[in-house]
C-alpha cells in the first residue's frame, strides 16, 4: 500500500481506497518500465485490448479508461466491457420483451469488484438555494449560469468485468456477440500508415497551436512560440511512432496558457517538470490507444520514472491530481480528433451519394425525418410506479412525461433495444412522446412502462459506425444492411470488384442487401449467376468482409492450379 497522509478515524473512504490502489497500480506499471529495456515496452501491450466500455456500449474515459486498461491486462480479461452488479440484475427482469424466464445472472462467487470513479456536479441558484439537474444547466446561457454555483464530486462506484460473471453460461448468444465485438482483427500497420484526421488537422492547421513537421531530430513543444515542432513522419520507423509522439506533444500544448493552463515556469528536471511529463505522457499512452495505435514510452521521459514513482508513494492524491489532468487532455485531443473525422465520413458520404446518381440516391438514402426509439428505462410492477400510475390514471400524460425523463441515465444508444416504432410488444399502448422521448405503457403483467429516447436515422448510423451491431435489434440490423449496400456501390464505381484465382478464372462479386451477404459468381446476360454466398459481417470493414470471401474461395479445390508457386500473388489481387 502506498503512503501516504493519515486517514480520518472511521477509516478510509471509497475515493481513499480507490486512489490506493490506482496508485499501486501505477508503481507496479512504472516499476516494469524502469528495468533493462524496460523503457522500450509499451504503456498497453500492442493488440491485446480494446476501448473499455459498459455493457450499453457506452465508453469509459481518462482516468476510468486508463485503470480498466490495466486491470484488464492484470487480471487476462479479453473483453473489456464492465458493468454494476445493478446492472447485471436486469438481465433477470422476468417478463420483459415477452420472454421466457432465463436462468439467473450473476457474479461468480469469491470474484471482486474494481473501482471506477465518475464525477457529479450539484448546482445550486446563488440566491434562492434552488437546485437544478446538471443537464438543464448546460442548456442554460452564459448569463443565466452566473446566477448558480457549481459543486462537483468524485463519487466511487464498482464494477465487474463480463467474465467475473456466469453470463458464458446463461446468456450464450449475449456471449457469443461480446466475443464476436472484440475478435476483429487488428489493422495491420506499416511504414505507409497513415491518420487522416491527424494529417488533416496538420495540414489545415486545425490543432490549438501550429503542428510544423520539418526535417530534424527534435520533437517539442515551445511554450514560448505556442509551436509544437515534430520530425518528419518518414523520419520515425514507421507512421504509428510518429502520431503516438504527436501526441505526446500535443498533450504539453493543453496545458498551455489560455488552454488548460496547467504548465507553471519550472526548472527542467524538477518535480513539476516531472509531472508533466507524465501527464503528456498517458495523455498520448490513451489517445493511442483508443484509436487502435501503441505508445511506448518516449526515451527522454524515460529519466522521470523514479520521479513518478516517487511521488506514487508518497501520496496517492498524486495519481488522483494527474489523471484528472490527463482527462482533460484527452478530451481536448480526441475531441478535436473526432470532429475532423466525422467531417472526413460527411465528406465521404457526401461523395458517395453525388456519384450514386439522382434516382438511385433518391431511393438508397437516409430519411432525415425518419425517427428510431431506443429504450432507456424500463419499468415494471417489481418496481415503484406508483407516482407514473397516479399521473397516468388522472390523464396527466404531460406529468408522466416529466417524470419517466428522471428514469434516463445518460447512457449511450442500447441497440438491442432501438427501434423504429416504440410498440413492440402486444398491448403495448404509446401514452405520450415529444419531439426527444416517448413512454409507453402495457397493461399485462402487473403493468409496465418503457421510457424510449428518441434518435435520428443519421445517429444511428454513427452508433453501428462505431459500436457494430452485435447485439442490434432487427430494425438497427436494416439500417446497417442499408449503409453496406450504399459503401458497395461506392466501392463498385471506384474499382470493379473482382477476384483473380488461381486458376486463372475471374469471379465478380456484389452485395446482397436481402440475404445480407456477399455473393460471388459470374456474369451472365441475367445478371450475376451466383456461385457462392458469404454472410457479411457488420462487425467487421468491408475490406474483411471481402478479404474473409476470398479466402475461402483460395481454399476451395475447384480455383487451384496445378502450380502453385505464385499463389501470393493472387492472394493480393484484390485491393481498394
């Protein structure tokens, strides 16, 4: 256990507790990095693991994200998807959706909860003591947010990963879809690697300083000139270590003056120094990360270990005060990271649909007005709907409408609960909706009600962009089908689709949105006469869709050829 100052008489809080171990967490990590070579090994062992996120699929961040990611490779969790012990009680909600009653889900026995640490803010009218939620202060003015004082606070809550659980056991198919999520292959990444939102954000200037890649042997940031300076991304051994050092320059430049404002005037080689130094570099160890890249430890960092381990010990307040820092960091890189890249897909949809021609994108196009419901709140009578029954039974929908929003937690899109009308189930009755949530109620059962929220078709698109669709409803599966059909036909008109086996026989290849799957076969005056049908993974690019069809098509005995000496050559006949 870490030292450091004297706890109060009843003991440790969870926040104390936590930070406790946060801290030895990260000696031991450090401790592993100050070895031999150690230095040389990365923050997260490449290719092991994913973003980190709940069982909604919502993802955790900066200091929650880093732990987790360490805990994982700790404990070998292969899935790094966690969840509350409330959580994993609503898989055994009897009644819902109409099912059979499952056996139970539950947490192994002897296995131990990790902490995760979330912020809440309490905020309060300056004059009148009247507090408000935090979600209608952000929609409120600036001026009318100088009437409310803001309290945050770090509260501790615990999680378990999937496999701490029997849901292998009791929930196969759920299973089945996790392993699926997180089996994709890793992007093989060479010389020629290339982040075109990081490329972009260079060129057009977009960063908070100016980023100047020029022919050296120096990366920095200048405090004094506001500049980040890099070497030229051909300089580095390829063009990960040249982002992942970005980044870890890119993380000084939040803590700017104007920005952050956490670097102070220091002496190099000092403890602040040091400090920084550490948040640069987990700033750029989990911006890596979460776009599918590894950060090593930067050589130059590499004389602050004992410094960082230093203060681990000493106290683990210090582990609290630099991940706090390097969330905001983090947020300030990917969050500008991001925004460029929706702008690249927009660009690249945009594209898309002026070439598919007027008719075709008529038909093939998202309805703007289209609008899907994801569940957020379900409730039944286990539950205390006592206040909903009365609002309910006195005709005051507007009230009940008011109070189901309390039930909305602020989680991410649930797929497996989106769809495109809120009746889903018989008996199903829509009591009222407004223009972002609506609350159906049945009357089976005891009574239920169900609280969806309200999503466009464009966010649900972006939802299966970034999560898949594992485990998504039949409606949410259409949209994907959709948008394949659409990134096909974009594809077709760029570059013929075509296979070259071995044999010397051509086999073309197009997307069936009905069966949703690849078929191959050949071209006839009727059409494409298909030879062979593949299943198309949403969870997976395009590129492995077709690269995993032609596979199997290599491995099939009647496009072998006698000689096959030259079999790598086909194997990469097919490129976008």
């Amino acid at each position: 256990m870490t030292m450091g100052k004297p706890y109060a008489k009843e003991g440790p809080s969870a926040e104390d507790k936590a930070l406790d171990l946060f801290a030895d967490m990260m000696i031991e990590r450090i401790q592993s990095l100050s070895g031999k070579d150690g230095w040389k090994k990365p923050w997260f062992t490449e290719g092991t693991l994913q973003w980190p996120k709940n069982l909604n699929g919502r993802e955790y961040n900066g200091m929650n994200a880093f732990m987790l990611l360490l805990h994982c490779e700790k404990e070998g969790y292969k899935i790094p998807r966690f969840c509350t012990f409330d959580r994993i009680q609503l898989f055994n909600k009897a009644g819902k959706k109409d099912e059979e009653q499952k056996p139970r889900v539950s947490v192994l026995k002897g296995e131990h909860s990790f902490p995760v640490m979330l912020t809440t803010f309490t905020v309060v009218n300056k004059e009148t003591k009247e507090h408000i939620k935090w979600e209608d202060y952000k929609l409120l003015s600036q001026e009318e947010r100088e009437k409310y004082n803001v309290y945050p606070k770090l509260q501790t809550y615990h999680v378990f990963n999937v496999a701490q659980t029997n849901l292998k056991e009791v929930r196969p198919e759920f299973w089945e879809k996790l392993e699926q999520e997180y089996s994709m292959p890793k992007v093989e990444k060479d010389e020629q690697f290339a982040f075109e939102p990081v490329d972009r954000m260079i060129a057009d200037n977009r960063w908070i300083c100016p980023i100047k890649p020029m022919f050296g042997d120096s990366a920095y940031f200048s405090i004094s000139k506001n500049e980040i300076v890099m070497p030229e991304k051909r300089q580095f051994k390829d063009g990960e270590s040249f982002y992942s050092n970005l980044f870890h320059e890119m993380g000084h430049s939040t803590g700017a003056e104007g920005q952050l404002d956490r670097i102070k005037p220091a002496t190099f080689g000092s403890a602040e120094y040091a400090r920084e130094e550490l948040v640069a570099e987990l700033t750029a160890a989990l911006t890596a990360q979460r776009y599918g890249m590894t950060k090593h430890l930067k050589g130059d960092s590499a004389a602050y270990l004992k410094s960082w381990l230093d203060s681990l010990k000493e106290s683990p307040q210090f582990i609290k005060t630099t991940l706090l820092d390097v969330k905001k960091a983090t947020s300030m890189l990917t969050q500008h990271i991001d925004k460029i890249a929706m702008e690249i897909d927009q660009e690249k949809k945009a594209e898309q649909k002026e070439n598919v021609g007027k008719e075709e994108n008529m038909e093939g196009s998202m309805d703007d007005g289209r609008v899907y419901y994801a569940s957020v709140a379900y409730l039944q009578s286990t539950d205390d709907t006592s206040e909903l029954d009365k609002l309910k039974d006195r005709g005051d929908y507007d009230g009940l409408l008011k109070l189901a929003k309390d039930y909305y937690d602020g989680n991410g899109m649930d797929e497996e609960h989106t769809y495109r009308k809120p009746c889903q189930n018989r008996g199903d009755d829509l009591l009222i909706e407004d223009k972002d949530f609506a609350v159906v109620y049945n009357g089976s059962v005891g009574g239920t009600y169900e609280v969806f929220l309200k999503h466009t078709e464009q966010e649900v698109r972006d939802h299966i962009t970034r999560y898949g669709i594992g485990r998504a409803s039949e409606d949410v599966k259409a949209v994907a089908r959709e948008m394949t059909a659409e990134e096909f036909s974009e594809l077709a008109q760029r570059k013929m689709p075509i296979f070259q086996m071995p044999n010397g026989g051509l086999l073309n290849l197009q997307y069936n949105k009905d069966k949703d799957s690849l078929d191959v076969g050949t071209v006839t005056n009727a059409g494409l006469s298909v030879k062979h049908s593949f299943p198309f993974s949403h969870d997976q690019s395009m590129d492995a869709n077709i690269s995993s069809a032609y596979e199997q098509l290599l491995d099939m005995e009647e496009y072998q050829k006698e000689d096959v000496q030259e079999e790598h050559v086909a194997k990469s006949a097919f490129r976008r």
